[in-house]
C-alpha cells in the first residue's frame, strides 16, 4: 500500500531589468539588475497546499538581520507559533550590473503578497512592520512576555526597502564584501561578476541585496499523483520551461520528461521504473545539471547566475532522493506576489519563476 505523497515546489526568480539615467553625474549610464530566488511549498496528493513551512532549512549566518522568532530567525529566544504558513520564500538576490565611473544612488522595494518578509541582508531602509506580537506570559510576572502565534491564513502584505550604492565595476575590491561567518550558501550566490553595492544605512558592502521570507497563497501549477506512478501537472496558464527527474537512495538519477505545458492542459506523466530506466550514479548528474542550466539561461539567467543557483541549492535540495519537477511560471504570478520596484527605474524588466516540487512517495 502506498503512502500519500507530499510534494515540495521551490522556484527560482529571475529579474532583469535596464534603466536610463543615472545619478552622480554620469547620464545616461545603464543598469541591469537580475534576481533568482525560491519558493517551497508542500501538497499532499490531491494537489492542496499543506502548512508547515516555517522551518528553515538553510542556516543563514549571524549578519543576516531579521524579525526574531519568525522563519527561524530565533537569536534570543525560541520560535514563534505560526499558523497556515503554506510558502517558504529562501534566497531572493538581487544583482546590478553598471559601466559606471562613479557610484550610482539607487533603491530597491519589494513587496510580498500573501507574505512577510522575515530576514535580509544589508540592513534595510524600511518595510512592513513585525509581525511577531507578544503577551504577558504570566499574569502575575508582568515584564515575561511571550510571542503570539502568527496566522498567515489571514491577509498580509510583506514589503522591504533598502537605498545603496552601485559601486563602480573593477574599481571596488572584492575583499570588502568578505564577512567572518560566512556560509557556502552565502558565498555560492557571489559568483556572478556584478558591481559591488555599499547600503546607505550602514556602509556594508556586498555583491547582491538578500531577504527571505514566509507565506500563504495558491500556486498557478496543480501537482498530484494518480495511481501506478502518474505525475500529473495542471497548469493554470502556459509553462515553457518544465522537467521532471528522479533520483533514488542509490544515487541514481532518471530524467522522466521535460517541455512545455500548454494553458489548460493536463500532463501526465509516466513515473514508474519500467516506463524510464535509472541511469548508474553518476552517470546522469552532468546531463540533469546542464538541463537545468540551460532552462534557466533560456528563462533569462546569464550562465554564471545560473552555475551560481545550482551551486547554492545543489547539494541541500537538487541532489536528493526523489521524484522532483522544475516549471517556469507566468510573468503575471511573479507581479502579483513579489512587485518590484528599482529606482533609477527599470527601462525593461524580464521576470522568470522555474520551480521545484518533489515527492515523498518511497515507491512508484
């Protein structure tokens, strides 16, 4: 008898933006600015969105700042209560790119619908208040306070700000962004050669701005399993890019199907051994990699952003035992749940979602 699967979707967010003048006294000089991130949510196998997604996986190190107690963000005391958290939103970076002489002013806002952004990197200008409450944990010991749970089936609108410096490319040495502490995690995302930024708030520099968050909102993919090991995607609207692969205890990897799903279609897909033979450990890894690179390089990516995602995520989720599934959302989800605004503003803006769902079935 087999056990209901659980799947866990991650996505990985690309912007790509231009824009005209710049500041400092330099016209017309042209920042691009590209972002990749993730999402994680699980669903039982008739596709619902399940809770428990608080938990985080990845410890960030000690620099990252953050509201204590929300999205394992503790450092002081133990977690908060949270309630209906469906989405998991782990390292969004943001990068720019400038020709500049001189530092260029500049500003980022995002906001997170359905959401609250719970931990970032540098030190940020404004944004959404906590929101961690508390209560006197003992009515007779009034300065003991506890935190109250937070419930993230009601609305929120999660936002954060920052104002920085674009620092000009080949000029700042690379040495100022390196911070003791400091993880593979957050050092794999460096990999791109971008412009260092240096936060207006407290002189970090770094070559990217982070945050991380948590959530609860529907998907525009519906992921299940039929009986006889059928991975079934309904898409809501066109997905270009999607794959699906699995890998066992063993080591060793299949990939069951990839290509485009058209809008309202229904994909099955056929999951079990006798339909897509395992290939032998390692055998099938460098195919599955330049895969997903490729994908996302399509989707937008330059080849070192994209080495630089797969490095960060590789080890801790890519190559784990599993069936997993990667898709490409629309533009339109990505402007709903995570507007975004650059200022000097974004003459074009090219915005990418792939994502990952894995199951927990032992067997198909």
């Amino acid at each position: 008898m087999k056990t209901l699967p659980l799947f866990a979707t991650l996505s990985f967010i690309v912007f790509t933006a231009a824009a005209p003048p710049s500041q400092g006294g330099e016209a017309q000089v042209p920042i691009t600015a590209h972002e990749w991130g993730t999402f994680t949510t699980v669903s039982g196998s008739d596709g619902k969105l399940l809770p428990g997604l608080e938990v985080e996986e990845e410890a960030l190190p000690f620099f990252v700042a953050g509201f204590p107690g929300l999205g394992g963000f503790n450092k002081g005391f133990g977690e908060v209560p949270i309630l209906a958290a469906t989405v998991k939103m782990e390292t969004p970076v943001i990068y720019f790119y400038a020709d500049n002489r001189e530092p260029i002013a500049a500003s980022v806002k995002v906001g997170f619908e359905g959401g609250s952004i719970s931990q970032w990197f540098p030190q940020r200008s404004g944004g959404e208040e906590s929101p961690v409450k508390f209560a006197p944990a003992d009515p007779a010991v009034p300065n003991r306070l506890q935190p109250l749970p937070v419930d993230f089936a009601q609305s929120r609108h999660g936002s954060a700000e920052w104002e920085f410096e674009i620092l000009p490319q080949g000029e700042a040495d690379p040495i100022l962004a390196l911070k003791p502490g400091e993880i593979p995690a957050w050092v794999h995302p460096r990999g791109p050669e971008s412009n260092l930024i240096r936060n207006a708030a407290d002189g970090a520099v770094e070559n990217y701005i982070f945050y991380r968050g948590i959530g609860n909102f529907e998907i525009p993919v519906t992921m299940s399993f039929e009986g006889d090991g059928v991975l079934v995607l309904k898409p809501e609207a066109a997905i270009g890019f999607a794959l699906a692969y699995e890998m066992d205890e063993s080591r060793r990897c299949r990939i069951l199907w990839k290509g485009e799903l058209k809008s309202g279609s229904t994909a099955r897909i056929d999951a079990s051994p006798e339909a897509v033979p395992f290939q032998p450990e390692p055998a099938l890894r460098p195919d599955l990699y330049a895969a997903m690179a490729g994908g996302l390089r399509e989707a937008g990516l330059t080849g070192e952003e994209a080495s630089a995602m797969l490095r960060t995520w590789w080890l801790s989720y890519m190559d784990r035992p599993g069936v997993r599934v990667f898709w490409v959302a629309p533009r339109a989800f990505t402007d709903q749940i995570l507007p975004l605004a650059i200022d000097p503003a974004p003459a074009e803006l090219e915005r990418v979602i792939p994502y990952r769902a894995g199951s927990s079935v032992p067997e198909l």
